[in-house]
C-alpha cells in the first residue's frame, strides 16, 4: 500500500513558513504584492483568481485583481502590464491564461519584467532554470519538487519519467528532476511502448489531461507516482491522469486528485511572490 503525499498539509506548512516571512517583511516596511490580470470572462480562470487572492490574503500579502473586457486590446493589455511594472507596491505580476484571441500571449509574457514574473514563463526565467541559476520555478514543478523533498523522496540516481512535455509542466519538471540529479526520460503523444518506459520509473510524473490514462500495469512495484493531472469527469468530479485503484497498491508514495499536486501550485506562486519582494527591496 502506498503512501500518501498530503499536498494540502505540505502547502499548508509552507504557508505558514511564507507568512512568518511576510510577518517579517511588514514589520521592516514592505508588503510583498502581486496583481493578477483576467481578460475576459472564463469562469474557470475567474475561480483560479480568486484563490490567488484568498491565497495571498492568507499569508498577509497584498493582492490586486484586474478585471479587463474580452474585447481588451493587446495594446491596453500592455499599457496596463507597463503600469504595473513601474509600481514599486507590486512585486510580482500575472496574467491569468488563456487570454482571448485576439492577444498574442508571447507578447504578453514578454512584456512583463523578469524580476516581477512569478509564473517564472518569461524567456529569461526559462533560461535561467535551465542554467540552474533562476530565482522563481515555475509553479506547479517546483510544487511537485517540494512534495517530494518534504516526503524524504531523494531524486538523485533515480530512474525519472515524466509523460507530459508541457511548457508548463512536462518540461519544466524534467529540468528540475535533472538538476537533483534524476535520470530523466520525457515522454509524450509519439513516445513507442509507452508502459515499457514507464515500468522503467522509480519517479513517474503524469501530466497529460487524459482520466485515468496510467493504469497499474505501466507502474514498477515501489515507484513514486506523481499525478498531475486535473479532469473532470461528466458527473462533475475531479480526476487525475493515474487510475489510482490500480496504481496505488503497487506505488511506494502516491498524489492524490484532488489533494495532491493541486494545492501546491498557487502555494510556489505565494512563494515567487515573496522571493520577488525580497529582491526588490
Ligand atoms: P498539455 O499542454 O495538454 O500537454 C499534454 C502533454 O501530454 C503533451 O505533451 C502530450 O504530448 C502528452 N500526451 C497526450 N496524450 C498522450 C498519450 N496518449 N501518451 C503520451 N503522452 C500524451 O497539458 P498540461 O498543461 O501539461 O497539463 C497536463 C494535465 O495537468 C492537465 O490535466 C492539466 O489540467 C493538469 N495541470 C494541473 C496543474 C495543477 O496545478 N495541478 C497545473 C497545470 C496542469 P504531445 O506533446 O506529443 O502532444
């Protein structure tokens, strides 16, 4: 039986340690800040927004939510990200994504200032995680990294897979798990004898989008298996990419959907944000 990697109790600690720090911060005359843009009226992105203000109200950080219209131009877009770049209130800056069709994403990426880019997507913070020298990951792998060093789980020398080569998550988290000196194998849609790479994993990261796609036969007994994954299913409830009633008697450790992975990635967010505040003072 496996065991299982708590992600609402790990995020919950980590809270707390962010919070002494903002304690702290505040009595020395700063409040780390974060403003968050949603163009458009997504209800999914306007729940994830919410959270990333409950979040910071929780561990005493400012936060400012900008609600801008679908028919937002790129240029306004812009403007209001070169505004928030000069303000000396704001440390860390968001746009809430997919933005509407009409906006190039890249460009608004780009448009944010390096030392203020907590979601860590910026050209310059991609590559300074690859050179190993980035002061914000992005979120949701660096919240992946911290479930398993706060589980004792050492990378270094293990045999990792990870399906999945997002620019959010699948390749990201490779980065990461190769600089703790994993053994690191990315797989993806055309990957050929899929369950035999997997059955190779000590570390099995699974960020696909697929319901229950990993299933107990494409997992080594023992493995560590990280679930990713956040679907729906029709009658509403929330599922990961592993089928956890097969995969969970053969894991050593496991991540729950919902309860795992989920709750750490605005908790890193929270973190970036205070790591920018500090750099900024
Ligand atoms: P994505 O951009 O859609 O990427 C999916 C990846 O899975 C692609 O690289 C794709 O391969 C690969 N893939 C799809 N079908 C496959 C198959 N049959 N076999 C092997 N690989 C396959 O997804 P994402 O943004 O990384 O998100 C993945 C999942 O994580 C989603 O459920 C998402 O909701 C969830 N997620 C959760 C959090 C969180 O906070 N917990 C954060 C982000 C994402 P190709 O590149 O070849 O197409």
């Amino acid at each position: 039986m496996a065991q299982i990697i708590d992600g609402k109790k790990i995020s919950a600690q980590i809270r707390e340690e962010i919070a002494a720090e903002v304690a702290q911060m505040k009595a020395e005359g700063t409040v780390p800040g974060l403003a968050v843009i949603i163009v458009g009226e997504n209800p999914a992105s306007k729940v994830y927004v919410r959270n990333k203000g409950k979040g910071c109200a929780e561990v005493g950080m400012y936060s400012e939510i900008i609600e801008m219209a679908e028919e937002t131009t790129q240029a306004e877009l812009l403007a209001k990200i070169d505004e928030l770049n000069a303000r000396r209130d704001i440390h860390g800056i968001l746009v809430q994504l997919p933005l509407p069709k009409q906006i190039d994403e890249r460009a608004v990426i780009a448009a944010i200032s390096p030392s203020k880019d907590v979601d860590a997507f910026c050209v310059e913070n991609i590559g300074e995680m690859m050179l190993g020298t980035a002061d914000f990951l992005p979120c949701t792998p660096a919240g992946i990294m911290q479930l398993l060093a706060r589980s004792g789980i050492e990378v270094a020398g293990k045999e990792c897979v990870v399906i999945g080569r997002s620019n959010i998550v699948g390749k990201p988290i490779s980065q990461l798990l190769l600089a703790e000196n994993g053994t690191v194998t990315i797989c993806h849609s055309k990957t050929k004898n899929l369950a035999e790479v997997t059955r190779r994993a000590d570390i099995l990261v699974v960020a696909i989008g697929r319901a229950d796609f990993v299933t107990g036969d494409m997992v080594k007994d023992g493995a560590v298996v990280i679930d990713v994954g956040m679907n729906r299913r029709a009658d509403g409830k929330l599922t990961g990419d592993v089928d956890y009633a097969s995969v969970e008697p053969k894991a050593s450790f496991i991540t729950p959907v919902p309860g795992g992975v989920g709750p750490m990635t605005i908790t890193m967010l929270l973190k970036n944000t205070l790591t920018a505040a500090k750099k900024q003072k």
